[in-house]
C-alpha cells in the first residue's frame, strides 16, 4: 500500500455538544473483587449544550470504571446516561474510555478537579440511540468525548468524527 490508497481516509471531526456531568455525592465507591476494582459513582444531573444538542442529563445513570491493577493510576470507563433533549427528546447514551492520571493523582485524596488537563488522558467513545427522528443521526455516528474533571463531576467536548 502506498499513501495514495490512504489519503481519502483523513479524519475529521465536527463539535457536536459540551456536557457537564455532577455526580451524586452518596454512592457504593469502591467495590474491589479477584478481578479488579471498581469505583462506583451515579450521576444526579447534568446539561449539554452545543451547535447540534442541547438539554440536559437526566438523573439515574453512572459510572462503573474498573481500576488498573497494572501498576499504573488509570481507570477503564463504563458509563451510562439517559439525556433529554431543549425539545424532549430522549436519548440514551453509553461510554466507554479511559483515564490515565500523572502520578501525584494516583492517592486517593487527590483532588483531580485541580489538575491541568493536559497532564492526564480522558478520552471516551459515546455511543448514542434514539427512537426520534430528529437525532436519528445519531444512532449511525462515531463519536469522540475529551474530557476533565471538575468540581462535584467531569466535563466532556464531544466531536463526530468523519
């Protein structure tokens, strides 16, 4: 192959909405088992706006990220939300992804709502249904999530790629 036969491939990606994501304060934390650990968080609300969604996330869903047992301070991200769109539409959303922490984040008492997100990796794989015609679209795009931790949450640009 030669880079010709590459060069239609670019990728691109087009913004399609910023969530914001607060998660409840009281949860199960952490589960650990012979398989690894998980830290256990459900979310208490939300809200997404951008150049093609806008509403806000519902409460009910959460996160089941498994723990690395590598050595290494990251997690694997098991997410699910159902989000509701200005104009009532529902959509369920599932992520998958990971986080990857630098090491002063690696205690359990760091604060990773304080660190620079360009020193660590969060990156997910949203994947959205709906019934409703008008986000039909959605159902048949691949999509990227870039995120950081806040206060109380994360925060998530998601992109549409191309």
């Amino acid at each position: 192959m030669n880079d010709d036969f590459f060069a239609p491939l670019a990728l691109r990606g087009e913004h399609v909405c910023d969530v914001m994501i607060r998660a409840q304060a009281e949860g199960p934390g952490r589960v650990d088992s012979p398989w690894g650990a998980m830290m256990i968080h459900y979310i208490a609300d939300g809200s997404f706006s951008g150049p093609r969604l806008a509403g806000r996330v519902l409460p009910g869903g959460g996160d089941w990220p498994a723990l690395s047992n590598d050595g290494r301070s990251s997690m694997r991200i098991d997410a699910r939300a159902v989000w509701e769109t200005h104009d009532g539409a529902r959509i369920f959303v599932r992520y998958e992804g990971y986080v990857v922490f630098p090491p002063p984040a690696e205690r359990r008492d760091a604060d990773v709502a304080s660190l620079d997100p360009a020193k660590y990796y969060l990156r997910t794989t949203p994947i959205f249904r709906t019934g409703d015609e008008r986000y039909r679209w959605l159902n048949e795009t691949v999509c990227v999530g870039v995120g950081r931790f806040a206060p109380g949450g994360l925060g998530y640009r998601i992109y549409a790629i191309g």
